[in-house]
C-alpha cells in the first residue's frame, strides 16, 4: 500500500502491515515510538484556541499524559507546532518563518476553524489568511471554534498514530517535499 | 577599578533595541513590543499591533446585528458574555424594547461569572510569568468549574454566544441555580489558597510592590479602566457609575486602590472576585418565571441615528458605537476596546525599570491581543 493511498485513520494500521523489512520495521518502531512518545509543543496562539490548549495541559485534561507537555518557547527546541488562532496576513510570514527554523521531524496541527479555512472571518474579511495549508503543510486538522480540550487531544493522538506509520522512505520524501515548498 | 568595569558593560552607553515577540510566551498572544534598552534599564517600549487584525468593525458592516454577536465573542474572549452584553444593549436601547427581569438578572449572573473566569486565568498566567508553575494548575483547575456550567446552558465553553438581541439564545439549564451555588460555595472555599501562594509570597511582592506605578492623573488622562485604573484610585466602575441590566438592584463595593502599582492591579482583580460572588449571591435566588426573550422581527433593522452603549468587561471598559442608515446592516460600528486603551500606558510605566519589570507590569495589565486588534 502507498503512502499516498491512505486518508482515513482506519488505513493507516493497515499500511503499518503492508509489508516492508524485518530489521528495518523494528528500527523503525523503536525511533516511531520514542518520536510519539516526546512530542513537544511550541508556544504559539494567536487568539482563542490558545486558551482551549492552556486548558488541555491544565490539570483536567492534562497534555502530560501523553508526553507533550514541555512548551517549547524556541521553535528550535519543537517538534510540532499547535497553530492555535486566526492567521492573517500580516502575521503569515511570521508564521512561516517559525515553521522553518522548526528542526526535523516537524509536524503541524491546525486547531481550529480559523486555522482551517478562515471560520467565522472566511467571508468579508479582507486581512484573513484562509487556511493556514496555503502557508505551511498541515498534517492534522482539529475542526472546532474553538475545538474542546478532548478534541485537541483526540487530534494529538492522530498525529502520534501518524508517525508510528512512518518509515525511513516515507520520512525521506517528506523532507524532501518540505525543503523543496 | 569602578571604570574598567563600566567600559566592559556592553550597551551601558548606549541604547540597544531588542524585539520581543509576536511569537513570545510573555505577551499572551502575537503582541510584538520593540524595546529599547540601556543595560538592563527599559527607556522605551513600543508596542507594534495588527498581527491578529481580522477586521471585525469592518465585517459587522456587511452582516446582520443578530451576526454581530458573533464576533463580539471573538474580540475578548475571556468577555465573550459582556462583549454580547453591549451590543445586545446598544440594539435593544435603539429599538425601544423594554426586557424583562429574568432575563437582566441571568445576564447579570452570567457575566459575573465571566469575569470570575477571566480573573482565575489573569491569576494562572500572571503567576506563571513571574515564575510560579503552581498557579497555572490551580487557576485553570478552577476555571472548568465555570465553564462546566456555561457549557451547561449555552453549549460552548468560552465562546458561548448566550445573549442576542431581545434576550437570551436558549433558556438556563434546570441544573444551573445548583451548579452555581456549588461553584460560589467550592471557590469561596479555595480563594483563600490563591493569596496563600501568590499575595502573601516574599518573592512575589519583592517583585510587583513599586514597580510600574501609574498615578491616578495618568491614570485618568491615558483612560486607563477596569481593575487597573481602579487600582490607581480612578473610580471608573460603569455598574456603578452607569447601571445596565440588574446592576442597579445589587449591592457592592468598588474595589479602589490608591497605590497604582503592578502588586495592587493584582490585588484589584482578586478582591473582584469575592465582589462578584456577592453579586452572584444576591442574584442566583430571585430568578424570577418568565419567557428568556422578547419577540423580535426576524430581521432587526434599527432606526436611523447613532447608538452607544457602555459595559464593564473583565478588562475595562467596552464602549459600542453603531451608526444606521435604517438598513437590517450597520452603517458603522465602533468598539472602544479596553485593552487597546490600556496598552497605550504601557510605555509611560515601564520607564526606567528592569527587562524583567517588563513581563511583570504588561502581565498585570492583563491584555488580551485579538481585543487590541479586532
């Protein structure tokens, strides 16, 4: 089965299995695990999603649990960057920027409605940036306005199941489709 | 040997300009501030806004005054109910519609307890920008308490949407005198805990007393409201000086402060939560029976004229202009934020402190960005 093939969550265990070396697999699972299991967050919220993922490393419904939950303040020192909020035009290149001095492995999550499509300022808004997949690639997208704490959740741990399913071939192309955007 | 030692100080001579943000985790949000520094002295600070400009005033031209409420939510969300609250007000005010107790009283309740929720969270994250982790858990353990009973009633956690023109969107839940009175009676309990780690801690009051101190002819000529003027002693309390909803039937203190300084903004914002749980208090049992709205046309156009509206949020005060032409769509509409006033003091009461007086005084100005921007 082909990395590109697959779109819902249900294939992605079934790419797992589609075949591939038996040394390679096991490596692979090793450096999957120990990806999934650290991914650190950068601090980035631009307007209300921010709050809703303040609340998801809060005590309730606690990020921790899950190994996410050192905010990295430098994008350097971040593996997936949360954007949380309205992007608009002026804040785009910023945005960019942070994403490229993001070190290797990087991953994205849109959360929110803004972040998705532009939500509520879609129409009639004449500094929205519509959809932050324009500016960077997304890997996640967590519909929601804002998206509750569960939600953010349920997202993150879609990305961890993302990157169990990544092998070093898979991970090759990516980099190389990052580096040529 | 004093000399040499200055000579090798880098930047004590001169100003060096440092940027700080969009993307930092000390101005909640994407504010960017250009500093200029002398050592480590701050001599100017100067705010750079517009990274979360989405054009609110402009949308609300070419959409209904129903559709406004919306994006009155989006502005200052930690206010989403009294930003609902001021336009709801200008457009009932413009149409002459008289409302009913039940419903002024259940906006009153609500967004009391809006502006405890905003308190627990500048208290969370004011704590946590001088270095106390704890207060982060405690305050946002706190907060879901409240949002528990929003999501109860109106289906959203913090953008809720609740109050329209005419009344509410939906009735209150059967549940919510309950819930509320077990949330006064839980955080009565637990305020205490809130002064035993911050209020009363040495480092903490070595770092906030004295610094940033804004007098109240500053205070007054920046129009600097909402708990931080009132900390400089400007009695600027619109549910006092101006009653809406059920303000007027409620007794309370304004909580007014002579000192101005960083230590005593915080101290305003907590002494306003025990005011509101008295407000709550007076209000929560006299619920009254009674339709939660007014019957309205289903497209609302207001008359031709200007209307204003004032409303206290968490954060100041939120004034609502609208211009009509008579069209179902405003002509104009002006909000005059809170944070964006209060931003502007932020130069003057910063002088001549430390970088690290810097997070401490923008933190007690509580702001939020997309409110700055709209």
């Amino acid at each position: 089965m082909k990395y590109e093939e697959f779109k819902d969550n249900e294939s992605l265990e079934l790419l797992r299995e589609s075949g591939s070396n038996v040394l390679l697999t096991t490596i692979d699972d090793v450096i999957n695990w120990g990806r999934k299991s650290s991914l650190w967050p950068l601090t980035f919220a631009t307007s209300c999603c921010g709050i809703e993922m303040m609340q998801t490393g809060a005590p309730r419904h606690d990020f921790a649990r899950f190994g996410m939950e050192v905010y990295r303040a430098s994008p350097r020192q971040a593996d997936v960057i949360v954007i949380a909020g309205t992007i608009v035009n002026k804040m785009a290149p910023v945005l960019k920027r942070l994403y490229d001095q993001m070190s290797e492995p990087k991953y994205v999550v849109a959360m929110g409605a803004c972040a998705i499509s532009g939500g509520p300022f879609f129409l009639n808004s004449y500094s929205v940036v519509k959809g932050v997949e324009h500016i960077i690639p997304v890997d996640v997208y967590v519909p929601g306005c804002p998206p509750r704490p569960e939600a953010l959740l349920y997202g993150m741990l879609q990305l961890q199941r993302l990157i169990e399913t990544e092998n070093i071939k898979s991970r090759k192309e990516r980099t190389a489709k990052n580096d040529s955007e | 040997m004093e000399e040499i030692i200055k000579e090798v100080v880098i930047g004590e001579q001169e100003e060096y300009v440092i940027n700080m943000g969009p993307q930092h985790p000390s101005t909640h949000g994407v504010l960017r501030l250009v500093v200029s520094l002398k050592g480590e002295i701050v001599k100017n600070v100067e705010p750079h806004i517009g990274y979360i400009h989405r054009g609110i005033e402009k949308m609300c031209e070419s959409i209904t005054y129903t559709q406004i409420i919306h994006l009155t939510d989006r502005m200052d969300y930690l206010s989403a109910m009294m930003n609902n609250e001021a336009v709801c007000l200008a457009v009932e005010k413009a149409l002459e519609v008289e409302i009913p107790d039940r419903i002024k009283i259940i906006r009153t309740i609500m967004s009391e307890l809006s502006r405890i929720q905003s308190h627990q969270l500048f208290w969370a994250s004011f704590g946590m920008d001088l270095g106390g982790q704890t207060c982060f858990f405690y305050g946002l353990r706190d907060r879901e308490k409240v949002l528990d009973i929003f999501e109860e009633t109106t289906g959203g956690r913090m953008i809720v949407s609740y109050n329209c023109p005419g009344g509410l969107m939906y009735d209150i839940h059967p549940n919510f005198r309950k819930r509320v009175k077990e949330f006064i009676k839980y955080f009565r309990g637990v305020l205490w805990e809130y002064d035993a780690i911050l209020t009363g801690n040495v480092i903490f009051r070595e770092r906030s007393i004295g610094i940033g101190t804004l007098s109240l002819e500053d205070a007054i000529s920046y129009g600097i409201t909402g708990p931080s003027g009132r900390a400089s002693g400007f009695s600027c309390d619109i549910r006092k000086h101006e009653p809406y909803s059920a303000y007027d039937r409620v007794q309370f203190n304004e909580v007014l402060y002579n000192e101005g300084d960083t230590y005593h903004r915080y101290l305003a914002r907590i002494e306003e939560m025990r005011e509101s749980m008295s407000i709550i208090d007076q209000l929560i049992d006299n619920i009254p029976e009674g339709p939660y709205f007014v019957k309205m046309k289903p497209v609302i156009k207001l008359p031709e004229g200007e209307y204003f509206q004032r409303v206290e949020t968490a954060r100041g005060e939120l004034d609502v202009f609208i211009i009509s032409d008579g069209n179902k769509n405003p002509y104009r509409v002006k909000f005059r934020s809170p944070n964006f006033v209060n931003l502007g003091v932020l130069n003057h009461i910063t002088k001549d402190f430390k970088i690290a007086d810097l997070i401490a005084i923008a933190g007690s100005l509580d702001f939020v960005i997309p409110d700055i921007d709209r």
